[in-house]
C-alpha cells in the first residue's frame, strides 16, 4: 500500500480528498493528527511586528553588502580569464590558419590554370628549345606521305584531331594557317 505524500496530506487536513485512503490507513491518520497538531501552535504563535525603520533601511543593508560584495570597478569578468581566453585565441589562429591556407591554395590553382591556358601563347613566342631543334634535325624536312608511309601518322588522325576541336579552337587554327598560307605566298 502507497502512503499520502506531504502534499496530499496537505490536501486531507483541508478535506478536499484521500478521506477513503484515512479511513483505512493508520500511518497515514497519524502523520495528519500530527500535522494539525503543528499547524494549531503555529496559529497560536505571535509574531512580533518589526520595527517602524526596518523596511526603510533594509533596501540600504541589502545595496551595501551588494556593493561589498561587488568586484572592483574596472575589473574584467570572472569568464575573461587566461584559463580562458588562452584556449579560445588557441581555436581562433588555427581557423584563420586554415582559411588563409585555404584561400592561397584557391589562387594557386587559379593561376596555375591561368598559366596553363597561357602556355600555347607562351610557346609560341618563345624560341624552340634544344630537344627541338636536335629532333629536327633527325627528321629533317619528312612530308606527309613519308610520315605516313614509316607509321609516324595515321591516316584520318588529323582531320579526327581537327573535328574535337572546340569553335574558339578551330577559329585560331584557322588563324593560324591563313597566316602560314600568306607566309608561304611571300
């Protein structure tokens, strides 16, 4: 059997309910007798009334011991500490550390991809290095059909090459064979 909790005996010595649960539990009757019993010599207490000054100064006691109580003026907060901020400064160089990493790779590779869409350009302009002239060299002046014929090239290779081309890209090979055309003319 489940005794009354304190606040259901509050509730039985008002008579609001659990009279059924009295009625047959003496445990339960007992701590209510001794409940009434408590609350009758409350009621027969007197409580002297306190002084006419008590509220007055009670608002200056209370702001007194605050103020005593109070850190100093100018001081930092107690969540300020190095404890604190040492770790925190810690977390905030390593996430900038991060982020300016982050961010220099990002242009190295923008301009490493710049670079290399420049160096067709470059190469052109630039003077054949060695391996190129001795290559030259060895082949010597070998046309088409000589190419062809020693398996160098295969037939159909270049007009495959020509049709993958985007339309930038064929828009400068064609540049470029007009200007080698014209070269040739004169």
């Amino acid at each position: 059997m489940t005794h009354l909790t304190p606040d259901e005996l509050i509730d039985a010595l008002e008579g609001v309910r659990h009279q059924a649960h009295l009625a047959e539990c003496e445990r339960c009757r007992r701590e209510l007798d001794d409940l009434a019993a408590v609350l009758a010599d409350l009621q027969q207490a007197s409580v002297p009334e306190p002084s006419p000054l008590f509220w007055p100064h009670f608002s200056a006691r209370v702001r007194t011991a605050m103020d005593r109580d109070a850190p100093p003026a100018g001081t930092w907060p107690s969540w300020l500490r190095w404890q604190v901020l040492l770790p925190l400064g810690a977390a905030a160089m390593i996430i900038l550390g991060v982020m300016f990493s982050v961010a220099n790779q990002d242009r190295a590779e923008r301009e490493s991809a710049a670079a290399a869409l420049d160096a067709p350009a470059a190469l052109d302009a630039a003077a054949p290095s060695d391996s190129w002239v001795i290559l030259a060299d060895l082949v010597g002046e070998m046309d088409l059909d000589t190419a062809t014929a020693a398996g160098v090239v295969a037939p159909g290779v270049a007009e495959q090459a020509v049709l993958q081309l985007t339309a930038d890209e064929q828009q400068e090979l064609t540049r470029l064979l007009k200007a080698e055309l014209t070269r040739a003319k004169s």
